[in-house]
C-alpha cells in the first residue's frame, strides 16, 4: 500500500481531503493508474473540521443555491446508503419562537427541501409545540412552535479514510506526508517533485495533475510551472465547540440568531453536544486553525440564548477548527460565499492538463468527483464510466444498509466482547470490523488495552490499513477516543507506536 508507483501515472492528485480522496477512488475504479500525496495525515485540516452532516444545506435556500441544494439532497440518501456505518439520519429541530425569519418563509424552505432531492426514506418534515413535546426537552424558553425536518450525520474523517482504503484497493497509491514541492509541465506529461517526511524527493510522471488542497490549492498553483491562476479562492475559518450534553434525546437543533446565521446542535459522543458553526474570513496563510475568544462568545452566547443549562468556557471539553476554501464569487458576508465548486482545467495543445478544485462540501464529495472525472476524460484513454453511485464503501456492504441488524449479528458472533465496544467498532468499521476482532473470544484476544478501550489489535489495523502513524491520528481522526480515554493512553499509545516503527525498521 505505501509502494511509490513505478512509472508514470494516470493521475497525481495533490490532496489527502475528502474531494482529493473521492476522486482518487473513483479513478482507481476505472482502472485508471492514480498517485495521491498528501503533506499530512488524511483528512488532517478542513476535511476533518466540518459540522459533521450530510446534508442539503437548507440555509443556502435563502441565496437561491439551487442546484446545490438539489445536488446535495440527492446525495444525502445515497451515501447513508454506501456507508450505513458512519452515515445515519438526524432529525433537526429548527424553533421558531426566535427566528428572525417569518415562519411562513422557513415553512417554505423546508416544502422545497422535501421535494428538491426526491426524498425517498428520510422522513419530511412536521409541525410540533415545543412544550409539549420531547422536542423541546432543554430548551428556555420552551414555547412556541418548531418544524422538525430530517438531514445525516457524518464521520467526517473517516469517510476521507475509507475513500482513500477503497481507492488503494483498487490500485491506487496513497503517500501520507508526503508533499508536492514542484512540477514542470510539458505538452504531454507533468514531472513533478515530491519530497516526504524523510526529506526525499522523488520525481513523479503524470499524465494528469490534480489540484485538490483544500485550503492550499493556490499555493499548489505557485508551485508548478505555467499554471494559471485567475480563479480566486477564499478562506473562511469554521469553529466548533464540545460541551456536556446539553439536552435529552438523539435529535439535532438548528438555531437561528439575529444576525441570521445559524447554529447547530448535535448529540456527539454519547455524553456531549457538539455546537458550531462559525463563519470568519481567513487573512493568514492557510495552516492549522484555532478557535478565538470572540469565535468562543459567539457560540456561548447562542448556548445561553436558547438551552436552560448554564455553560461557561470551562466547560468546553474539545474545540476544533477548519478552513474552508471557498470559491471566491466576491460576496461581502462570509455567510454567504457560495459552498458550490468550481472546477478548473488548464490546458491546450502545449500543455497537459491541471485541474485545480475551488470549494465544495462533504455532502456532494462524490458527484464532484464524477464530474472531475467527466473534465479529465478528453485527456485520458480509457477513462471508463461513471460507477461510484450506490457502490458501497469499505465497511458499508451491508443488506439493506441495516446497522442495527449488522450489529445484532456481530453481538451474536463475539458474546465476550462488551456491548459498547462492539459497538464502537462496528460503527467506526462497519463490516470490516472482523479484520479486528478475528477470532477473539474474550477481550483479552484483543492485546493490550492503552486505554478507553483501545486495543492493541484496532491500533495495528489502523496502522496497517489506514495509514495512522501518530497519536492524533488515531486519537482524533480515525477516532474520537481522545475525549473519552483516560489520562496517560496518549504516552502508552505513543510508545507501542514507537516500537511498531523501530520493529519495522
């Protein structure tokens, strides 16, 4: 799997996100020979920052996105359907009794959300009164009216890892750490230079580059030769906030404030509520993000006005924060940049192609990539059909996409094994899930515990499978264990990773 190719490729995607993944996936399954580089870990930046939803996008109605709403729902049934594991529905809960919109109009939006995307098994919407409903649990005030419709959550970065595991599957080559630091076109090929973390630099042939880095996508532009760079991207900054449970039930909140932006609050965790986002333009360089303080009040003070239960920055048990490349379509409000894409192809009888990708969402990651796929095949032979539609990701191929029936014969197979861990598991790996439970019979097959229940034989599958080297990465990305294991699993997972590499080497 960490083979580097040993001629020229197809494609070399520059991006280890989710866009960068989706297409290595979908061009690996057409046989096409692919190379992806990412400078960090999968899904390290915005990829792994999002509000965690599959979702149409019900507040870019109000700036008459269309056809990206259409596109998105239209995608939301058929990922749950390709990864019921890390895919479920969320019914929301949108009160009315603050709104800054009259309830006729948000009414309105939601008839076309129902009927944009041909909804098919996602319930629609209705009507409650939220103080006589369990809707309304851990809201103040509790009255007035709410509409309750239905959207997806999301594992975000492991949805970017089981895209890139299935493109691997199918030929492609996956190189974490590993970054683009040149390229040179000619009239039929790229000869590009990437350097990894040892600090050797390969030379790679592509027919194709792929620009796919997020957040860095114009900083790839000034990397490579002849390239140009009259699209404008736009760096917003998103922030989220974790904090205990915050109200009873397994339904989401989408809240409105004055100033019209919204807020959602999701169940996380099991034990917490997971509060974002915010909209705030980007003037760095692109890099590792961090919550401000005004970022911090902004999502407190939307706690504060709507849920009973007192919260102060001390409480905040996890933040995180992402940029989001947008395409820049030059609006004044960072609200309402556009979250559509833009794909970009530069090319002509003297040069070989490039295309450069400018915004997008997690949501329509997939139909993204099939219509880069449609861009880049004049210039590829035998550049196949479309056929990621409905083809389930690794873990996913279950019947009748039926977590709960899934799990209900994994608890059948491993009786020893404690429930919660199973299901754990089970979500997080779906029917991969005995490539780490094997044939164990007890919890003590799994190796040693380094804490919260994170078992020797689950780091190694991660290490060997998808691409973790680091804490983080399995803490944070592969996982969100880091919220739940106790102090001191972060030192002993480093050191067994430690001993893996030196065992290696």
């Amino acid at each position: 799997m960490d083979q580097w190719p040993s001629g020229p490729v197809d494609l070399l995607i520059v991006g280890g996100g989710i866009n960068g993944t989706g297409i290595a996936r979908d061009a690996a399954g057409r046989g096409l020979s692919v190379l992806l580089v990412e400078q960090d870990d999968l899904a390290s930046h915005t990829s792994s920052a999002s509000t965690k939803l599959i979702h149409g996008g019900l507040r870019y109605l109000e700036y008459y996105e269309f056809r990206l709403v259409r596109e998105a729902l239209i995608e939301r049934e058929r990922l749950w359907g390709m990864a019921p594991h890390i895919i479920w529905p969320l019914r929301f809960v949108l009160p009315q009794n603050q709104s800054p919109r009259p309830a006729w109009i948000v009414r309105l939006g939601l008839f076309l959300y129902d009927h944009l995307g041909g909804r098919e098994k996602l319930p629609g919407t209705e009507t409650v009164k939220l103080a006589s409903s369990p809707f309304g649990a851990g809201l103040s005030p509790r009255g007035g009216k709410a509409f309750v419709y239905s959207d997806c959550w999301v594992e975000d970065s492991r949805l970017v890892a089981l895209n890139a595991l299935d493109a691997a599957e199918r030929g492609a080559t996956i190189r974490t750490r590993a970054r683009l630091t040149g390229a040179q076109r000619s009239a039929t090929g790229w000869t590009a230079d990437v350097t990894d973390a040892d600090g050797l630099t390969r030379q790679i042939e592509a027919r194709v580059l792929v620009n796919a880095a997020g957040p860095w996508v114009a900083d790839v532009l000034g990397r490579t030769s002849g390239c140009r760079n009259d699209r404008g991207v736009r760096l917003v900054k998103g922030s989220h906030i974790v904090v205990p449970q915050l109200y009873d039930g397994d339904h989401a909140f989408m809240l409105q404030n004055d100033d019209r932006r919204i807020v959602f609050a999701i169940p996380y965790e099991g034990k917490f509520t997971l509060v974002g986002t915010t909209d705030e333009a980007w003037g760095e360089a692109p890099g590792k993000a961090e919550i401000g303080a005004g970022e911090t009040k902004y999502l407190l003070d939307t706690i504060a006005r709507y849920f009973a239960r007192p919260v102060t920055e001390a409480d905040i048990a996890w933040s995180y924060s992402g940029i989001r490349p947008l395409y820049d379509d030059k609006s004044a409000n960072a609200s309402a940049v556009t979250r559509d894409y833009v794909l970009d192809v530069d090319a002509g009888e003297d040069r070989a192609p490039m295309l450069s990708i400018f915004g997008g969402k997690i949501t329509t990651y997939r139909k993204l990539a099939e219509h880069a796929m449609r861009e880049l095949a004049p210039f590829l032979q035998n550049a196949g059909q479309a056929w990621t539609a409905g083809a389930a990701l690794p873990g996913g191929d279950m019947p009748d996409a039926d977590f709960e029936r899934f799990l209900g014969g994994v608890e059948v197979r491993y009786p020893a094994i404690p429930l919660a861990l199973l299901r754990r598991l089970a979500r997080a790996y779906g029917t991969r899930v005995s490539a780490i439970l094997g044939e164990a019979r007890s919890v003590a097959d799994l190796g040693d515990d380094l804490g919260g229940g994170l078992h020797v034989a689950e780091v190694d599958y991660l290490v060997a499978n998808e691409w973790a080297r680091t804490v983080e990465d399995i803490l944070w990305r592969r996982s969100k264990l880091g919220l739940h294991v106790p102090t001191g699993t972060a030192e002993r997972l480093d050191a067994y990773l430690g001993q893996r590499s030196a065992v290696a080497a």
